[in-house]
C-alpha cells in the first residue's frame, strides 16, 4: 500500500471517530439539558417549601456514587467527582436564584 493511501486510510478512520465524538457530545448536551429541567423543578419545590438550596447530605451521596460508576467504567473517579462538583455548583446557583425570585 502506498504512502498516500495510507495517509488517506488515515484520515478516513479519524474523521469517522471524530464524527462518532460529536455525536457524543451533542447526546451529553441533550442528556444536561434534561438533567437541568428537573433540578429546576427541585429548586422551585425547594423555594416554595422555604428548603436550602444546597443539600451536602445529597451531594456526598452522589459523589460517591458517581465516582463508583466511573470506577465500574473505568474513568477517573476524581475527573468524575470534579464534573459532578461543577454541575452541583451550578444547580445550586439556580436554586438559590429561584428562592431569590420567590422572596425566599
């Protein structure tokens, strides 16, 4: 096989994993999307109860069960716990805005 086409094989194969990549990542955005309708929801039930808007119990629990699922798929626990962390802080941020907005 010739050296171009080798490099053309290559290419091929790369702009297929990148497509499969893309693909991914657009089904992560849906599945946050998703995920940030019913934290929302929980956030406007926490508000209308007079509930914090962060919940550390819950956190740690969730922490540790998404790093024991990183573990079974063989990612990083911790790279998992730091998402997990940033997603937290940002449900927490819209809870605390919606208690705002309900004059909590």
């Amino acid at each position: 096989m010739s050296e171009n086409r080798e490099m053309e094989d290559a290419l091929a194969r790369l702009h297929s994993i990148r497509q499969s990549i893309d693909n991914i990542d657009a089904a992560v955005i849906h599945m946050l999307a998703e995920r940030f309708k019913f934290t929302q929801q929980v956030g406007a039930l926490k508000a209308e109860h007079g509930l914090p808007p962060a919940d550390p119990e819950r956190e740690k629990e969730q922490i540790q069960r998404l790093r024991a699922l990183a573990e079974e798929s063989h990612l990083d626990p911790a790279f998992a716990e730091k998402f997990l962390t940033f997603i937290v802080a940002e449900v927490i941020h819209h809870h605390e805005r919606i208690a705002g907005e309900n004059g909590r």
